[in-house]
C-alpha cells in the first residue's frame, strides 16, 4: 500500500488518539506534579461589651486571586509520588530501619494507603482474571453443546451479569450478602450462627469481591470465545475422532491452541479492567476492609475542603505504569508470535 494511501486510511485514528489519549494522559502527568495551595489566613478581632476575641479564617478573595494566577497550583515536582500517601520512600526506609521481623515489616508496609490499596488491586487482578477466562471457556463449551432449541435461553441468562450495570450488580450481591438477604440468611441458617455475617470480615470481604467480579466478567469471555468456537475448523475435529480422540483430548490438542489469541485478547481487556476496579468497593461499602488504587483516586477528588487534584493525578499516573507493566508480557509474546507468522 503506498505511503499516502496508508496515511489517509490511519490519520484519523491517530488524531483520536492524540486528542482523546495522549493530551490528557499529559495533563494528569502535568498536574501530578503540582499540590493545592497553602492557604491564606486572615485573622479578624470581634469585639463585644465582654472584651475582643480574635479569629481566624481564609482569605477567600486573595486564594481566589492566587488559583487565577496558578491554576495549576503549587510546583511539588516528585514529591507527590514521593510522599506518605504514595510510594512512601522515607516511610519505607524507615520501616527497614526500625523492624528487624519480617511480618511486622509486612504489616507496617501495608498499613500505608498507597501499598494497601495496591496489594489489593494486584490480587483481585490475578485472581479473578484467571477465573475469569477458565469460566467464560467452559461456558462456551457447555453452551456450544446443548441443543439448538435450548441454546437461546442460556445465551440469555448467561448474558445477564454483563447487561447490569456494574454498580447495581454490586448493590444487589450487596443486599444478597446481607443478614436479611437470601445468601446471608441462608449461611446463618445453615451454620446455625445468627451473627455470622459476610462483612464483617476483610477476608471474606476480598472472596465477596473476587466472586462478584468473576461474576460479572465471566459473560464478556463466554461471548468471545462462543464465537471463536464458531470458526473452529470442523474437518480438523473430525480427523481427531476418526483417530480416536477423545472429547477432552480434542479440547485439549484442537480447540484450546486454536482460541489461544482470543484468550490473550481476553487476558489483555481483563487486566486492563480489573486493575482499575472501582465499582465493586463503592457498591459493597468495602472502603474499610479493600481498597484500590482506582478509589484513591475517588477518595482524593472528594476530598471534604477541597480536592486533592495533584494526589490524584499522581495515583492516576501510577496505575497507568501499573497497567503497562501488565500487559508487557502478554504483548511480547503476541509481538514474537506475529514475528514467527511472518
């Protein structure tokens, strides 16, 4: 395809991903490396017939002055990524100094907010994208055997978790997991334990999480690997048959290798998705028990005086490179596969 040809096809796709991508991932970059400004305080004396007492308030007019001025706000270079809301490097040091037990290290570590909140993330990725993409294949393999009459149906119900929203998915296992919900109520009757309560747990809290994002990942997978067993080719299955093959060798030898790109597709939206897991913390009320990066974020932009914009733009930037650090090796290996082919 000639030069200009190619240009004309891919230009506007570049120009969105400039414009849409790459501008504002520079400008969470920029704005991580500025903090709010110190503010300006006034301090003002009331008197009364009872004597004169003195207050202290902000300067409203002149911060307003000083955010026109730098909207950006106050020059903190690395010291954002640096300090004790994120990678904590002097708290660190100190904890290496100070603790000589390896659990206590382990402890401290992660009582810190960014290391908490990333230890979490990083589980709830490499468990339930696994699950996820073994989950969504047997689905596939069941539905791709049923009966025609039958399998509209359960294409349906097995679509369900997808087309719900996922803060009403988490809401509704919410109430489900409740002491007064059918799963909650259930394991009490079943355990004899009035008290026993899903939530009240972190550990339980974390498989709740883990079960509700599997659940709700797990159609996405179904959907594309239904259609990539669609396209397997039937001769080759036959051969296997006529060879004596049986129906988990064919699986094993025939159809897995031949769905492996889809399941590297799967695997890369999957990471992608699940390391910046959100919903789920907001719908079960679990800010106590897991944390993510993704709610820091929320958590610094809600701030109660004011928002912390370059804490926020810093934790961004760090899931970003947390992200890329992921899909590094999946996206080698599909660049070696490509290299092989051609």
């Amino acid at each position: 395809m000639p030069h200009k040809t190619f240009m004309a096809f891919i230009w506007p796709s570049l120009l969105a991903m400039i414009l849409f991508i790459a501008l504002p991932i520079l400008s969470v970059g920029y704005q991580s490396l500025f903090i709010e400004h110190e503010q300006i305080l006034i301090e003002t004396e009331t008197c009364g017939p009872f004597g004169c007492t003195a207050e202290v308030s902000v300067d409203s007019a002149a911060m307003a002055d000083l955010r026109a001025e730098k909207p950006a706000g106050r020059y903190n270079g690395l010291g954002t990524y640096t300090n004790a809301s994120h990678l904590a490097f002097d708290e660190i040091t100190e904890i290496f100094a100070t603790s000589d037990n390896f659990t206590e290290i382990r402890t401290r570590i992660m009582n810190l907010p960014f290391y908490k909140a990333l230890i979490f993330t990083l589980a709830y990725t490499f468990i339930v994208t696994p699950l996820v993409i073994i989950l969504g294949f047997i689905i596939a393999l069941v539905v791709n055997s049923i009966p025609r009459f039958l399998k509209g149906p359960v294409i349906f119900f097995s679509l369900l978790p997808m087309i719900v929203t996922p803060l009403v998915g988490s809401l509704v296992l919410f109430w489900m997991i409740d002491s007064r919900g059918i799963i909650g109520a259930a394991l009490q009757a079943l355990f004899s334990d009035p008290s026993l309560s899903l939530k009240a747990s972190p550990a339980l809290t974390w498989v709740t999480l883990f079960v509700y994002g599997v659940w709700h990942s797990a159609p996405f997978a179904f959907v594309v690997f239904y259609a990539g067993l669609q396209t397997v080719p039937q001769d080759t299955l036959e051969s296997a048959m006529v060879d004596g093959a049986s129906r988990w060798e064919r699986v094993r030898f025939v159809t897995i290798p031949y769905l492996m790109p889809l399941a590297t597709f799967i695997a890369l939206m999957q990471l992608m998705d699940n390391f910046r897991v959100f919903e789920p913390i907001i719908g079960f009320s679990a800010a106590a028990s897991a944390t993510s990066l993704s709610y820091l974020i929320y958590n610094d932009l809600r701030a109660a005086e004011s928002p912390l914009f370059g804490s926020a733009a810093a934790t961004s930037m760090l899931t970003i490179i947390g992200v890329i650090i992921l899909l590094l090796p999946v996206l080698r290996r599909n660049w070696r596969e490509f290299n092989r082919k051609t």
